[in-house]
C-alpha cells in the first residue's frame, strides 16, 4: 500500500503541474488587451445549443444567389416531374418511357434536397402547385421568369397528346425545359457560395446536357 501512495504521489505530482500551467495560461490570456480577445469567428462567438449552432452555420455557409437558385429550380424540377409524369400512359417509345423515368428518379430527390435548403436558411419553399408552376404570387417566382418553363397552356397541350405525337412534344419541351436548367445552374455555378448548391449544379449542367443529346438523337430518328 505505502508503494501504491508512493507511485500515486509521483504520477499526481506532474499532472497537478501541468494543469496549474494550463489554468495560469488561460488565467493569462483573460487579461490581455481587447486585441487579443477571440473574434466572432472563434469559439466564444458559438452560441449556446446545437440547434442554434447548426442553423448559424447554415446561414452562414450560403449568400443570395443560393436562396435564388434552390427557389427558382424547385419549381422548375417540378415542372418536369410533371411531364415526366405522363409519359408512362401517353408515350408511344419506350426511349421516351424510359427518360422520363431517369428524369423523374434525379429530380425528385434534389427537390427534397433543396427543399431542406431553404427550411434550414429560413426561406420560403415554393409552394407545390398546378402543372403550370404560376408563382406570381411570390416575389421573383412568376415561371415565366425562369428559363425553360412550359406555360400553363404548353401544359395542358402535352397531356392531351399520345403516341408518336406526344413522343415529339415531350421532347421537344425537355430539351428547352432542360436548356433553361443548365443556365440557372451555370449561374450558381459562378455565383453561389453553398458547395453542396455548387456542386449540385455542376451535376445538373453534366447530366441534361447528356440528356439533351439523347433527346436529340431521338429526335433524328423520326
């Protein structure tokens, strides 16, 4: 036993140093001038609470142009959705079928994606509406603002066709609707400042673009 309180003096001894050190350390740098103290991007600037401090760093990890982009593509993903929609029950090719299939499985979920954007910025998530997508209501949302959206008659027109005639509306809409996409996202591409909206729009100018040349293939060979 005197070994053991021994051993326990000699191993407590140098810890108890070492924290004395720290302590004096910190006691130190309590009293530095006002230049030293830490700014409001340290520590002593996080606020109390995970929740509080997650939604800080959201907002801060984000500027306009990434409010802009995730408002204006939600409808617009929508809208495409939308026509998607109709291909299973109207289209004559199954090209056509399937993509409106590819389209349907990428762009749902990064409506989801940006959609939790918007809610974790505190902004305002566009409102799911009829197939015309009139955002009117909403400042800066009014469809025919955005690139490539179908007006509420191109809308009704496609859901009234079937067949090879409906195959070549569709496509023929995608491509513009598609064309309208890649520019939004070429602007947060240069614009934004969220990576994961960056780098989302780097994937959606990659991935119509290749659709667009397989539309237009499609389209050569009717």
């Amino acid at each position: 036993m005197a070994f053991r309180r021994s051993l326990f003096r000699r191993t407590a001894a140098p810890a108890a140093v070492a924290v004395a050190a720290v302590v004096l350390a910190a006691c130190g740098g309590s009293d530095s001038s006002p230049s030293s103290k830490p700014s409001g991007h340290g520590m002593g600037a996080m606020p109390s609470g995970g929740a509080s401090a997650t939604a800080s760093a959201a907002k801060g990890s984000h500027d306009a142009q990434d409010v802009s982009f995730a408002q204006g593509m939600i409808p617009h993903h929508r809208q495409a959705v939308a026509m998607a929609d109709l291909a299973p029950s109207r289209a004559k090719s199954q090209r056509v079928k399937d993509l409106a299939a590819k389209i349907e499985q990428a762009q749902d979920p990064e409506i989801t994606t940006m959609s939790g954007w918007l809610k974790a910025w505190g902004e305002k998530v566009p409102d799911a509406g009829m197939p015309g997508m009139d955002h009117s209501s909403m400042p800066g949302m009014d469809h025919s603002s955005k690139p490539g959206m179908m007006s509420g008659d191109d809308m009704d027109k496609l859901e009234e066709l079937s067949g090879d005639a409906f195959d070549r509306a569709f496509v023929q809409m995608m491509i513009s609707h598609h064309r309208g996409a890649i520019e939004m996202a070429k602007t947060e591409q240069a614009k934004g400042a969220y990576g994961p909206a960056t780098t989302m729009a780097e994937s959606i100018v990659t991935s119509q673009s290749a659709e667009i040349t397989e539309m237009n293939k499609i389209l050569g060979k009717r």
